[in-house]
C-alpha cells in the first residue's frame, strides 16, 4: 500500500495555523505531518529516526540502514518545538541545551537540514 501524503497546500494551510496560533489537533497533527514529510522527501535515507510523538515519525538522512529494534540514531522532541526546528524560529542547538529535543546517536544532529525546506 502506498504511503499517504499531505498536499503541499493542506500542509501550508495547517502551518500557517499553528503559527497563528491554533491549538486545533487536526491543525498540529497535519503541520508536524507534513513538515516531517518534508524532511524525509528533502534529506531521504534510513538512517535517523525522527519521531514527534503521538503525531508521527520518520526516517531520513543517508547512511546505515538498520532493520530492527530501536534505531541507532533517533530524534525525539513534541509537537511546538518540532514546527519551531522545522521553520527556523528555533535553533537546533537551542533545542538540545534547553532539553527540548533529545537526540542520541552519531548522526542524530539535524543542524544542516534544519529549517526544514517548505517550498513545494
């Protein structure tokens, strides 16, 4: 089964809401949907996972692909601080110092693919 996608516009329309402040779960669930999904189409491989739990998770950057068990190199962080990284209104480095990302992992710093790129 092929693997559901949000439209760019369905994307952009739910960004713009969160950072207008909405607080709606279908609003947050689709912004960090499709800016994950962005990262993935714009940095693809297998080797970090990036998970915004309970909205999704994804696995992008090249390198080592594992295939079972927890990833090697994972990124965790909620919902506000993952649309921050993704728009650049927060630094990667800022995130970690302040806890509110964790990161393990040697390839598990997303500073060069942060902000995420948005355009279509």
């Amino acid at each position: 089964m092929p693997r559901r996608t949000i439209d760019d516009g369905d994307g952009r329309s739910a960004l713009a809401a969160v950072q207008g402040g909405s607080t709606a779960r279908a609003d947050v669930a689709t912004a960090v949907r499709w800016t994950l999904q962005r990262l993935a189409e714009d940095v693809p491989g297998n080797s970090v996972e990036v998970r915004v739990p309970p909205y999704a998770a994804v696995q992008a950057i090249p390198g080592p692909r594992h295939t079972r068990g927890t990833p090697p190199n994972v990124v965790e962080t909620d919902a506000a601080a993952w649309i921050a990284l993704a728009t650049g209104t927060l630094r990667w480095d800022e995130a970690v110092e302040a806890a509110r990302v964790s990161a393990s992992g040697s390839r598990a710093d997303l500073t060069e693919f942060l902000p995420v790129r948005l355009a279509g």
